[in-house]
C-alpha cells in the first residue's frame, strides 16, 4: 500500500510540474505580446523618423514610422519559406538596401506567391535606381525554432535575421529590420499583421494547463484520504 500511494504521488508531482511550468510559460508568451502589441501601438503614434537624418539607435526606433532613401541591392534578395497568404503559397522577400550615407539596412519588402514545385522559384522584381520608402522598424531577431543547423548559402532561408544578413554577404547592417508598407510598384503583397498580436490565445492555454493541474490536486487529494470500507 505504501509503495503503490509513493507512486501516485510522484506521478502526480511529475503531472504538476508539466502543467504549472506550461501554464507558466503560456502565461507569460501572453503578457510579453501584450508588452509588445502596446509599443506597437505608442510607435505608430509617434511622428515619422528619417533614417537619412537620424542615427539609428534600435530601442528607440523599434516599431516606429521610419523613412528612407537609397538603392536596393538585387543579390541580396532572399526568400524566407514557408509564409502563406490565405490558401496560396509563397514567401517573404527580403533585400537590403544601401542608405545615401552608405548605410545598409534589411527590408522585408512584402509577400508573393509561390509555385507547388518547389524547384521553381518566384522571379523577384526589384526597383531600379533611388528609391524612397516609408514602413516600421523591427527589432532585428526573433524567437524561431529550427529543426536542423539553417543553411545560409542558398537564396530561400527559414528565418530571416540582421546577424544572418551580415553573415552571409559579409556587410554591416543597422539593428534594424525595415518593414516596408509603402508601394514601390513590384507587385509584392504588404498585409501585415500587427505586431504580437494573439496574445488572448496564450492565456487560454494557460488557462486550459492550469485547469489540468487543479484537477490533478483534487483526483490526488480525493483518491489518497477518501475513506476506505472497512
């Protein structure tokens, strides 16, 4: 009788430490959204900033009305997989850009649509000459889960970064990710969605792992002092 109530209780240890550090980290992913969401929404009140003219300092900047000038750089056009839009699917396009002063920054320029052949990639346009655009800054990573070591040599990567950017054509980029919202005439999708948004289904997780572990304190409170027949 001991040992079988000692393995009911470690069972209903190890089923509590699930369930409280899920509810947790639901809990948490919840509040850091809404954290997000609500610079979100202070920096699209802000004015709009000029990269040409302003220093680029990551934290203030960060999800703020930005403009800037210069030229894209076609060789720099990367994919990133795996980005549906509805139904259809396609990729993100991303390019950097070189600032009047010389500055590089990364665009994430908008969506298209790619093929069911996976072989055939989608001919990305990219504008000539000086272009202008206007958008937000993004911070320039972001939590992402990769199965397997990423492969930056190719043109098509799962996760986009500023660090993998640099890596991978050997220049310096501001701690930036330009999120473009003006139309450069390339065909590219820009429906964006908020930043973080979501954050009312982390705290129904939350609150479905920590329903499980009060119903796991009540089976284990009920089963192990119940009165037994005599």
């Amino acid at each position: 009788m001991a040992r079988s109530r000692l393995t009911v209780t470690l069972i209903a240890l190890a089923g509590l430490a699930i369930t409280v550090s899920a509810c947790i980290w639901q809990y948490g992913r919840g509040r850091e959204k809404d954290r997000i969401a609500a610079e979100a929404e202070a920096g699209s009140r802000s004015g709009l900033v000029d990269l040409d003219v302003a220093p680029v300092s990551e934290p203030a900047l960060r999800f703020r009305r930005i403009r800037a000038r210069g030229i894209m750089l076609p060789h720099t056009t990367i994919l990133m997989d795996n980005q549906p839009h509805g139904s259809q699917p396609g990729y993100l396009v991303f390019t950097a850009m070189r600032l009047q002063d010389g500055r590089n920054i990364v665009v994430k320029r908008g969506w298209i649509a790619g093929s069911l052949n996976r072989s055939e990639l989608p001919k990305v346009p990219v504008p000539d000459g000086t272009v202008q655009i206007e958008g937000v800054a993004l911070p320039p990573s972001y939590r992402f889960l990769e199965l397997a070591h990423a492969s930056l040599d190719g043109p098509v990567w799962q996760n986009v970064t500023v660090a993998r950017y640099e890596q991978r054509f050997g220049l310096h980029f501001e701690p930036l990710v330009f999120e473009q919202h003006s139309d450069s005439g390339d065909g590219l999708v820009r429906d964006w969605p908020k930043p973080a948004s979501g954050s009312a289904m982390h705290y129904g997780y939350a609150f479905q792992w920590g329903s499980m572990a009060t119903l796991i304190v009540i089976l284990y409170v009920y089963f192990t002092f119940r009165k037994r027949p005599a």
